[in-house]
C-alpha cells in the first residue's frame, strides 16, 4: 500500500513535467529554446564550433543570409503563399521538412505566421535564431527504423557508440545509433526527388537520390560522412562541407572532386582542293569523382 | 570558353551549362526554386565517375593566325554573379610552327 501511494504520488510529479514537453511551440523563441544546444559547447567546443560555421547552424538564412523561405510568406509568390502572413501556417512553409524539422513535429501555426511576418519584415536576427541544433540529428533525426526500433528517447542522444553517463543535466546517456555514420542519416533531408506528400510538390536537394541511383551503381562505396564529415583531431568535421558562404573554401572542395583537361590543336582545315581553312580545335574533358551529381537541386 | 586575338580581340565566345533543370510539370518554362520545382526535365550535371567532353571547332577570322584559349569552368551559386572559379586553363594555339 505504501508503494502504491508512492507511485501516485511519483506520478502527480510527473506529469506535470510530461505535459510540459507535450506541449507545443508557439513561437519562434520558444522553439529555439525548445531545441536549443548550446549546452553542448562547453565540452564539444571544436565541434560545436564547426557547427556555428555550418548551413545547418543557418538552415533558414540560405546562401549569403539570402532569407530564401521569404517567397512562401509573400502572397501570390508560390502556390502556398498565405493572403496575409497571420494567416500561415505550418503548411505554408513545406520546406520545413528538412529546414526545420522539429517545427514539423513541435511548433504550432501560431509559429509560423511570426515566422511569416519575420520574412516579410527581413528580419535576419529572429530567423536566425531557427537552427537544425545538435539535438535535431542527435536525437529527432537519429532513428528512422520507428517501428522496430521505437522513436527517440527523452533525455537520449544518439551518437557513434554507447555513453552510460553523460554529464549532462537533459542528456544523461548517448545510445550508439544505427545510422549515424550511414548516407541515410543524411538522406533523411538531402532528397530523394520531388515531395509528393505535399498540397503542391516541391522539389529541393536530391543529393541522395543521386546517391542511390547514381554513384552506387557505378561501384561507389563510400557513405557521405567520408567526405563530408572527415575526421580533424579524431573527431568527425561538423562543418559538413560545403559552407556555400565560404568561396574559397568551397573551391577547395570542388577542385578535390572535379578534374579538368584541356587539349588544344591549331591546324588549316581542308575543306576542298585550294581551300584551306585556318582552324583552332579545342578539346575539354571534365570528370568528377563525388558521390552524387554536381551540382544539384 | 573564349579565343582572343594578339589585339586582344574576342573571335570566339561560347558556354556550356551542366546542370539539372526542372519545371513545374504544368508547361515548359524551367523554374528555379524548390518550392515550384515538381520535377527535372533535363539533366546536364557532371555525374560521378562519368566524363564530359566537348569539342570546340573555332574558324579562324582572315589574317588570325593565333590566338589565347581560356577555358574556366565556374560553380554558380545561386545566381549568375555569385560563382567560384575552379579551374582556369589559358593556351596559346597558333597555326604557324
């Protein structure tokens, strides 16, 4: 009886707190803080400063802070442009699938009209603070095989190998996930082709796609993280290359992948008897050696 | 790729596009932009482990008979004026040993 009233009373705890997490964000600064990471800088600094510098740091700024959602807010720009920005909702932003995908799962519409009205104000510094943080692929994203392997765990990241203790007040244990260091993990966002499962279809990267149809076909074995994520210091690179605002470091990057040779012939062409023609020939050749098209989307 | 005289004159100027294109599905008129773009209609993209050669014929004007060839394969990012140039090869070709 007496353990029967400590689990009531265990439970009354409780689920005030499961209430809590079930809610939902309504705002943009609510689900910032909803997913927020930086927790996870004062022991991860040199990963959690490569992530700073990555586009998934700025999932929402496109190239060159470029605000790229801004047409979906704008009426009659695109087929799910709302009349007035109060009335967006999620629905209006589809990108969100993989641009925000906790919004997805986490915020309600109220969310997306302050986002709507951000766009169209150019407000940089609100949409800014929308990240695809550490706890989105470490834990949101980290498993996809749902059925057999159940959803993410509360207070679980899911990393390269097991942690029994985390020192962390919210993550207290690292489970190794199946498919971090698999293509998959990242074809989750990086496109297959068009959406369907859209009102309308959109179609955005399909990096994986080309991955899958296009790179393993023709003997390819290596997963995106090899080149994407190479190890700096022993630990994986969450930069995650290309940063598209870094030009130079960007070609880098391709000039490691793409190759080009240039073959040139200056000769006098014979059309016909006496009449030589002065002719340049200029032969290109470029291969590329990446796991998917270049470029794409 | 261009071909510029001694005189520093253009005799020859052309490009080639590698990437993939899309539309709408609803008419013809190539779109950029995800939240548009239903599907591509046409792919030009350098694909791994495939090669892309072309072959540039350039007749020579009267009384040209060198020239410079620059050959500069760039990355656009987003719009034409935001690109990055990977390679740039530059020759000269002349008729004459």
């Amino acid at each position: 009886m007496r353990i029967m009233l400590l689990l009531l009373i265990a439970a009354v705890v409780v689920m005030p707190l499961s209430n809590v997490e079930a809610q939902k964000a309504k705002s943009i600064d609510e689900l910032a803080k909803m997913f927020d990471s930086s927790q996870c800088k004062s022991c991860h600094a040199e990963i959690y400063a490569q992530w700073e510098n990555s586009h998934h740091a700025r999932s929402l700024m496109g190239v060159q802070d470029g605000l790229m959602m801004t047409p979906l807010a704008k009426k009659g720009s695109t087929p799910f442009s709302p009349d007035d920005p109060k009335k967006a909702t999620l629905k209006t932003f589809p990108c969100f699938k993989c641009h925000l995908p906790q919004a997805v799962a986490h915020a309600e519409d109220s969310f997306a009209v302050e986002y709507a009205e951000a766009l169209l104000a150019g407000d940089k510094a609100k949409v800014g603070k929308l990240k695809i943080t550490c706890i989105v692929c470490h834990n949101e994203k980290a498993i996809i095989h749902k059925l057999s392997d159940g959803y993410p765990e509360k207070g679980v990241l899911y990393g390269s190998k097991d942690i029994a203790s985390h020192p962390d007040a919210t993550f207290k244990k690292v489970k190794k996930s199946q498919i971090m260091d698999h293509a998959i993990m990242c074809g989750q966002c990086h496109g297959l082709g068009p959406n369907l499962e859209f009102e309308n279809p959109v179609q955005c990267a399909t990096l994986y796609g080309s991955y899958e149809h296009n790179y393993l076909s023709k003997g390819g074995q290596q997963q995106c993280q090899e080149c994407h994520m190479q190890k700096i210091n022993g630990k994986a690179d969450h930069l995650i290359a290309p940063n598209w605002n870094d030009l130079e470091g960007t070609k880098k990057l391709l000039q490691n992948a793409i190759a080009m040779d240039v073959q040139t012939v200056g000769y006098e062409w014979l059309r016909k008897g006496g009449d030589l023609r002065p002719m340049i020939v200029v032969n290109t050749k470029i291969n590329q050696n990446a796991g998917h098209r270049i470029p794409d989307g | 790729m261009t071909a510029k005289a001694a005189d520093g004159k253009e005799v020859f100027k052309t490009e080639r596009h590698y990437h993939p294109q899309a539309t709408n599905c609803k008419d013809n008129k190539m779109l950029y932009g995800a939240q548009v773009k239903t599907q591509y209609i046409r792919d030009t993209s350098l694909q791994p482990f495939e090669t892309k050669a072309e072959s540039f014929e350039i007749p020579l004007p009267e009384g040209v008979r060198a020239v410079d060839v620059t050959v500069s394969l760039t990355y656009e990012i987003n719009k034409p004026d935001n690109k990055i140039e990977i390679f740039k090869v530059t020759r000269k070709v002349a008729l004459d040993r």
